[in-house]
C-alpha cells in the first residue's frame, strides 16, 4: 500500500487540513481465518505506554478523536450533543432508501445477454425481497421471528452494497462473500488492486452531488430556524408574558464560562458529560458497524443473524406459546397453591423470633459467603491487572492510554485518490532483509511477566519448512531488539524521538 492522508489538527466536522502525510507499508498474514476469529475475544481495548507526553496526547486523539473527557468543559459538552444531533442527516439517506424500497425503484445492475449483446438493466431486488417477506408473514405470522433476523442481515448488506457502489475505490469494505471464503477455505481470492486517481472523475461528480444535497438540506433547516424565530417574535409582540420574561441567564451558558465558572456545577455536569461522550462512542462503533467500516464484525452480525433466521423459521411458536400458557396457569393459579401457602408462608410467618433470627442469619451467611466468593476473584483479578499497569509502565514508559480494539474515532481515515494498492508476489519480487524487528507491548505470565514474541512462532514454522531464499542476507536472533531494553539502566542512546 501507498496510502495518501490528509492531516487535521481538530475534531469538528468542518475542520481544514494542515497537509498532507503519505505511508507506505505491507500487510502480510499467515492466517486469514484467525483475523475473523479473534473478534470472539473478550477484550475491548489494550494499554499503550509512550515515554513522552506530546506522543501520548498525538496518540490519544489519534485513535479516539477525543481530546480529555474526563475533564468537565462546556467546549466538550457542546460538542457531543452536537455530534448526536449531527446523526439526523442519515435520516435523509433512510428516507431516500425507503421511498426506493417502496416505490420499486431499480438499483442491482443485472447483466443480460441475448445475441452475442450484453444488455445492463437495474432489478428492485431489495422491493422483491420486502414483498415475498410480507406474503410470506400475511399467510404464516409466527414467521415474525425469522424476518426480525433476517431484516438486521438484510440492513447490513444493503448497506455494504450501498458503500460498494461509491466510485471511490478506497471506500469500499471487505464484501461478506470474500470473508465467508476467508472463514470457509481460509484464503481470499480477490485480489484487490487500486490504481493512482482510479475514478478521479466519477469520485468528483459523486461528492459535488453530495455537497449539493448537504446545501439544500441546511437551507431547508434554515428555513425552519428563521420560521421558527418569526413565531416567537410574533408571540412576544402579542404580550406572552411567560416569553417576555428574562431567563436566559438560566438556560443559556455562553461558551466563554471557564472551568472555574463550571465548577459549583462540576458533580452534576461531569456525569452528564460522561453519559453524553458514552452515547457518542457507543454510536460511533455501531455506525461503524452498519456502514461497514470494521467489516469483520459486521460480516459475523450478518452470519449469525442469517443463521438464526434460518433456525428460528422452524421453530412452532405458536405451540409453545400455548403450551407454556397451560404449564402456567395449570401450576401456578390453580386451587393447589393453598396448599404451599399454608405449609410454607403460614410456617414462615409463624416462627418464632429465635427461630426468625436464625434463618436470617444463615440467609446471611450464605450470601455472604457468595459475595466473599465472587470478591475474592475480583480483587485476584484487579491484583493482576493493577500489576500489569505497572509492569507496562515501567517497562514502556508513564503515560499510559487505553486503545480501543473497536471504532471509536468520530472521523475515519479515508485514504486520498493519489495511493495505490498491488497484490505482493514473493515470486517476482526478491526476499525482503529482516535486519531488525521490534515486538510489541503484549506482556504475559504471572509472577515476572515478559515480553510475547512475536516472531517466535514465525521462526519455528521456517525451521520444518525449508525457506527458498536461501541466498539471501541472514538475520541472527541478535539482531531482534525488544522495546523494554531502552527503559531499563542498561544501554540507551537519545534520539528526537525518545530513548531507543
């Protein structure tokens, strides 16, 4: 990959760029199918540790687009409910989806051929399939199920199709039918290539149709703002009295409070605060997920979610919701429960108060035992992560960041026309010299933690298989640094980036 980024240094929609970064790297996997399995991990993020403070608040904003929400500022608050305001525009785009859903409106180019000529035409597939669900439920109801499944699935590649079809090639995810080859033959046969300002003019044209209908949408708001001030100032004239009264001092904060303004306020604001950049974040991993930008997860939401249609189509509901409407009333209002009334809540209040006494004190007991049960593994389990933060800044550095596995950048990274991509061919191109590798910040193990090596396993799969580029430059294991030997009393050496 050759990848062209612009760079911002502001997390409001309308930011500027400051210029322009370019990267070049290779990604290479052994195994395919172990990326689509590793989104069953329990984990939600890893720690970070950098040395220096500008790296780790580049860092932060970089993976978050946050700046510190921990802090209570009216700059912040402002801007997420901004941000939750800012997802009514995909209203407009569930509107025109909806209005081409019903009104059979073409949209899956279906190529033709009839006389040695190809004819390209557009079938309503998504009406199609919206209309044999609706007979489908108008003759068997208890199918209602299946379609709630169906539909999160059905959501979902519509919008990959929807994505797929921008002309931008750079936008695309990953389709669902090359993960499911990924997850069936662990291998990907589509072998992606992008070309230098590939769809240069056809990006053009599709984002001067976006920014014009952005313009109409924000006239249209517009428009209703400044009606909306015309009725209040025609109430006011009219001698509303609740209107005229001055309470802007109340309801309003102009943006120049400081934090010493806010902070009588700071117990009940800061949780607002909290709540508001919790909505935002959960938001941002679910349009994520929706739009396909983490396409794996989406891919395993589409999978399930087909799977248990198909399972639940099956199941008799009607039956067992019957039957367990029976099972119910049969066992618990029938005539019998005089009888648990009277030999079990007559004999509860009936006790005595030693023998009350007693029983509260083993109810006690038993719960306590539970609760001291369940502490015990928690405060093991504090223990080691406490340790493990430690250990990580010690090793690593002070300034340690939590990064999210997840989306939870506002803004994605989307790369510029000008980068190109090229399936590798270890054929034709020669063996790459491995003259350094630096692992990663992974600790593992439990009294002295060390360091994962991520080149070990690697290294023992090329001793049973014999290499081919055998007359190429060798690396010896001396040359494989680990990151904790710069922090460490023995060897450093300064550079502008750090210790190293």
């Amino acid at each position: 990959y050759t990848l062209k980024y612009r760079i911002f240094d502001s997390d409001e929609p309308d930011r500027k760029s400051y210029g322009l970064i370019t990267l070049r790297c290779r990604f290479e996997s052994r195994d395919e199918r172990q990326i689509l399995l590793s989104e069953f991990q329990l984990k939600t993020y890893y720690n970070v540790s950098t040395v220096r403070q500008i790296d780790f608040k580049t860092t932060y904003y970089t993976v978050t687009n946050d700046r510190h929400h921990q802090t209570l500022s009216l700059e912040r608050l402002t801007k997420y409910l901004k941000e939750l305001q800012g997802y009514a525009e995909y209203l407009d785009e569930i509107a025109d989806a909806l209005l081409s859903l019903f009104m059979w409106r073409g949209h899956y180019p279906v190529t033709l051929r009839f006389f040695k000529k190809k004819f390209t035409m557009k079938i309503p597939l998504h009406s199609m399939i919206a209309f044999s669900w609706g007979v489908i439920l108008a003759r068997d109801f208890e199918k209602i199920f299946s379609f709630i499944f169906f539909l999160l699935a059905w959501v979902l590649l519509a919008t990959s199709d929807y994505r797929r079809s921008n002309p931008n090639p750079w936008v695309h995810p990953r389709s669902y039918y090359e993960l499911l080859g990924i997850l069936v033959f662990n291998k990907s046969f589509d072998r992606i290539m992008i070309r230098p300002n590939e769809n240069i003019e056809e990006i053009t044209k599709h984002n001067e149709l976006l920014l014009e209908r952005d313009k109409r949408r924000n006239a249209a708001i517009e428009i209703m703002r400044v009606e909306k001030e015309n009725n209040e100032k025609r109430l006011e004239q009219e001698g509303e009295e609740i209107d005229n009264q001055d309470i802007s001092g109340f309801t309003k904060i102009s943006g120049g409070f400081s934090q010493l303004a806010l902070a009588p306020f700071k117990s009940v604001l800061l949780p607002v605060q909290m709540g508001l950049y919790r909505a935002c974040v959960i938001l941002r991993i679910a349009t994520s997920i929706i739009i396909w930008n983490d396409s794996i997860a989406a891919f395993w939401l589409v999978t399930f979610a087909l799977a248990a249609a198909l399972l639940v189509a099956w199941v008799p509901w009607a039956f067992l919701f019957r039957w367990a409407f029976k099972i119910f009333v049969y066992v618990v209002l029938g005539p019998w429960m005089k009888l648990v009334d009277i030999f079990y809540f007559h004999r509860l209040e009936n006790m005595t108060p030693e023998e009350r006494k007693a029983k509260v004190a083993a109810d006690y007991q038993k719960r306590y035992d539970i609760v001291m049960g369940e502490s015990y593994i928690r405060k093991l389990l504090r223990e080691s992560t406490l340790k493990m933060l430690d250990m990580n800044k010690y090793m690593f550095g002070k300034y340690l960041m939590r990064v999210p596995i997840f989306k939870e950048e506002r803004f994605p990274s989307i790369p510029l026309s000008g980068g190109f991509a090229e399936p590798y061919d270890a054929k034709s191109t020669p063996p790459i010299n491995i003259t350094k590798r630096v692992n990663g910040q992974h600790l593992e193990g439990d009294m002295i933690p060390s360091q994962k090596n991520c080149n070990k396993e690697k290294l023992e799969d090329k001793e049973d298989v014999p290499s081919e580029a055998d007359s190429a430059p060798q690396t010896s294991n001396e040359n494989v640094k680990n990151e904790i030997v710069p922090l460490l009393e023995d060897e450093k050496e300064d550079t502008r980036y750090g210790s190293i």
